[in-house]
C-alpha cells in the first residue's frame, strides 16, 4: 500500500498493478441515466479526491488529466428506462459492470466505492464505504463519471429546457421539483422517483 504525501488519497490497495477503482454519479437523480467509471491507473496523480469534494473546474481539470495519464478507463451509461426495470441499486451495479468491460485492460483486482456490489468474472473485488476519499482509482473514477453525467444533462437541457438540469443536473432540488409540478414529468424522468413515481401513478389511474 502507497500513500501519498500531503494527506494526498492511497494510490494501491492491492498492489496490484493492474488494480481498478469503479464508482458511479447520480443515484439520487430524478431524471436522466446513472453513470459509471472504472479506472486504472499508470501513477498518482496529485488533487484527486472525491468529486463532492470538488468544485466544477476542479472536476474538469482533473477529468482531463486523468483521460491523459491514465493506464485506462471507460465510462458507462445506464439509462432511465433500465433504471425504473431493474431499480437504481441493481442499475448502479450494471454501469460499472459496463464500465470494467470497456476497459482494454483486464482488472487483477477492483476496488468500487460503497458497501454493495455482484461478482465479477473472477477477479477480486473489494467495497469501500466512502472509497472515492480514500483511494485514488474510486476518487479518478467519481470524477469521470460525475463530468461526464454533467455534461449529458447540460445537453438534455436543450431539448427539455423547463427543468434547468443546466443547473441541478436532475437532482431533486426545489426548482425541480417545481418545475415537475408545473410542467409534468418527461421522458427523461425516472417513473420509480419521488414526486415523479407519485405523478406517473396518479396517471395510471385517471
């Protein structure tokens, strides 16, 4: 195990070179698909941390270096549809299924951010509670897989402008939330969430 210096998150759990990390954004999202991530990487990278933990140009920035410095990482997409089929938990855990099979490079062993996760193949695999501000590989996988779903809710704002995902991304804050109730739910919204399972339930019966 590596640490880093200045308080900088662990670069290898395993000491596996080949070691992944994985995590995912917007779980809690009313609208729009969770995305996935998985990484690993060639050495540490200085000011990684857990993308909560980071300001928009931070993100960006450190986005940038880690497609660049990288051994590899791939980023996955579960959609709206297959979320209200399997349920959020299940979709998070196929995003970043997805997101090992995109990586060109066989894992030794993954390392996935959280406390719940289902085999995969037959490579080890280890959860960590809150992993993406302890280790590198989570932390660079929470960065890509937060910008990239940032940005495809920015371009789905353009074609469903009346619920300002420029700014909440599809997260259930107050103008949202609002905006639901003003304007009805898209086909963008997840059908299983909150005030828009509500909505799409009260439809079926009128």
């Amino acid at each position: 195990m590596e640490r880093l210096k200045n308080k900088e998150l662990l670069f290898s759990k395993s000491g596996h070179r080949h070691e992944a990390g994985s995590d995912e954004a917007g779980r809690g999202c009313l609208a729009g698909p969770v995305v996935a991530a998985a990484v690993i990487l060639r050495n540490p990278i200085p000011g990684l941390n857990d993308s909560k933990r980071l300001n928009e140009k931070q993100r960006e920035a450190l986005a940038h270096i880690i497609k660049a410095e990288a051994l590899a990482y791939h980023i996955a997409y579960v959609d709206e549809n297959k979320i209200d089929e399997i349920n959020i938990l299940n979709a998070s855990i196929l995003g970043m299924h997805l997101a090992l099979d995109g990586l060109p490079i066989r894992p030794e062993h993954i390392l996935v951010d959280g406390n719940k996760f289902k085999p995969y193949h037959d490579i080890s695999t280890e959860c960590i509670i809150k992993g993406d501000g302890i280790y590198q590989s989570i932390a660079a996988a929470s960065i890509l897989a937060k910008t990239a779903r940032d940005t495809f809710m920015e371009k789905a704002h353009e074609k469903f402008p009346a619920y300002g995902w420029d700014l909440n991304k599809g997260y259930p804050t107050k103008a949202h939330v609002l905006a639901i109730k003003q304007f009805g739910f898209c086909e963008m919204h997840r059908k299983t969430f909150g005030i828009v399972r509500q909505m799409a339930q009260t439809n079926l019966f009128e």
